[in-house]
C-alpha cells in the first residue's frame, strides 16, 4: 500500500500538512488552505468549490470540526 500525501491547495498549491484543521474539502476530492479560502467564498456560509463549483458548508467541509 503506498502512502497518501497530505493535501495540497488547490488554489495555491501548497501543503496543508502543517494546518490540516482549517483545511475545507470538496466532495471531488480537493482541499482549500484557510489562506484561499476567502477568495473562493460566496458569503459567510458557504463557498464554492474552484474545481468543480460545488457549493460547501464552510464550518461542514473541515475534515476537523470542533462540537
């Protein structure tokens, strides 16, 4: 079994390794670094995936979300 990268941006495509808690995920398998994530908001609820325009649950789409 080979060994997964941690993810990447895919608006500036640096590693969220260091900040995997306020990364956002889409549903087609991409990550948004919390830097980026303003650029691709619709308003303070929801943003919208740059790949395949999902819209996502900011708080919903962190892979660790707090109770």
């Amino acid at each position: 079994m080979s060994e997964r990268t941690p993810p990447v941006c895919f608006s500036c495509g640096k590693s969220c390794a260091n900040n995997m808690e306020n990364t956002h995920y889409c549903i087609c398998d991409i990550a948004i670094c919390h830097d980026c994530i303003n650029s691709v908001k619709k308003n303070n609820e929801i943003w919208i995936c740059p790949h395949c325009k999902e819209e996502n649950d900011i708080e919903g789409s962190k892979l660790f979300r707090t109770p």
